[in-house]
C-alpha cells in the first residue's frame, strides 16, 4: 500500500483540477477547490474518500439525511472505483465505521430533547419531535460537540 505522501503525488497528477493541501485532519472544501489531507496519517482511505467527494461534486445539502447519502455515495466510489487503480484496500468495516459516525450523529440531533423519541427534520438545522410536538434547533456539529436548543 502507498503513503499518504506518494499517493498525493499521484492523485496530483491524475487529478489537476483540484488542490491537494496538508492539514491535520481529512476534508474537501468545495469553496476553495481543496482536498486537505492529514499529512501525519496513512490514511489513504480517507484520502481516496475525500477526492471521491470532489469527483462527485458534493458541495451543499439541505436536509442531515442527504449528508449520510452523500457520505456513502463517497465511500462507494472511493472503494469501487478509485482503490482499485492506487491498489488500496479499503474494508468494509472500515467504511462501515466511518459511516457510523455519522449514523450516529444523525441519531443525536434527531433525538428530541424533551422525551428522547426521534424526531424528524422540518427544516436546516431544524426539528420536531413525533411524539410530543416539541421543536428544536441544532448546532452543525460535525467537528464540534452538539448542542441542541428548544424552541
């Protein structure tokens, strides 16, 4: 299996349309063109998800649900497609795993403050609870924690 580091030099050259840049964590910025890439890791995984998600052109979404969507489509492709020419193995448990992370994510800000049912999303950042009408308001966090706030 490559390194991060020569993997990045391919993926450059395969892929000039797009910034790769260091950072210390895994993300594509649409906005800036930019795939950043922990260059302490040897993720290459993660790496091949986050050029999947430009090659897919994931840029907005407008309800939580179409995020997980997105996710996945991102590591289908990063498996299906784009591991096969880096000879990359990428596990299914590993996608998996990722995948959970923000299953579960999903989980927490759809849980509803006041009786714990799960509640369904009526707007961005928005939710109300089936059960016991309830409404609340949700920070992003994806790399904060979540703070969730009656309305």
């Amino acid at each position: 299996m490559p390194s991060t580091t020569s993997l990045v030099s391919s993926l450059h050259s395969d892929f000039p349309g797009f910034i790769f840049r260091e950072s210390n964590e895994f993300h594509w910025s649409p906005r800036e063109n930019t795939i950043f890439y922990d260059h302490t890791s040897d993720d290459c995984a993660s790496l091949l998800h986050e050029l999947a998600h430009a090659i897919l052109q994931h840029t907005k979404y407008a309800k939580d649900i179409q995020l997980i969507e997105m996710e996945r489509d991102a590591w289908d492709h990063a498996t299906t497609t784009l591991a096969p020419i880096y000879t990359i193995e990428i596990s299914h448990a590993a996608t998996q795993d990722a995948l959970d992370t923000y299953r579960d994510w999903l989980h927490a800000r759809s849980t509803c403050p006041h009786c714990k049912a799960t509640g369904i999303q009526s707007k961005k950042n928005q939710y109300r609870c089936v059960l016991c009408s309830t409404k609340w308001r949700v920070n992003d966090a994806r790399i904060c924690a979540l703070r969730r706030y009656a309305l």
